[in-house]
C-alpha cells in the first residue's frame, strides 16, 4: 500500500486539483491526469513522485566513416 499525502488524494475533492488525483480502481494506483501512469511511490521531503512509465528510444548505428569526429 502507498500512502497518498496531500496535495495528492483519490478523489477530485480530495487532491488540489486534477493533476494530483490517483486513481485506484484497480489493483495498482494510476495518475489519471498523465495518461493513468503507474504510481511507484510518493514523497512529500524530496518533492517526488515516482511512475511507471515506458520509455521509447530509437537507435542509429553510427559507422566510422559517418562519425562527424
């Protein structure tokens, strides 16, 4: 279970505003304002909030004869 502090709540009423409503409908909580990212954790000391979120790349193989060094 990850506690919620303020200004984070699990409903309208109960958060600052939308951008700090978690969602708990299913079995793990979401941030509903950022596309239901996943929230890992929450701390109010180091002003952090820590989600789940996928992160895409995209690699370009750089030969030699290609390097601009």
């Amino acid at each position: 279970m990850i506690p919620f502090p303020y200004p984070f709540g699990i409903r309208a009423n109960c958060s600052v505003n939308k951008w700090y409503v978690i969602d708990c409908n299913s079995s793990k909580p979401y941030l509903s304002a950022l596309d239901n990212m996943e929230v890992l954790s929450v701390s109010l000391e180091e002003q952090t909030i820590t989600v789940n979120a996928s992160v895409i790349s995209r690699f370009q193989s750089i030969t030699s004869k290609h390097r601009p060094w």
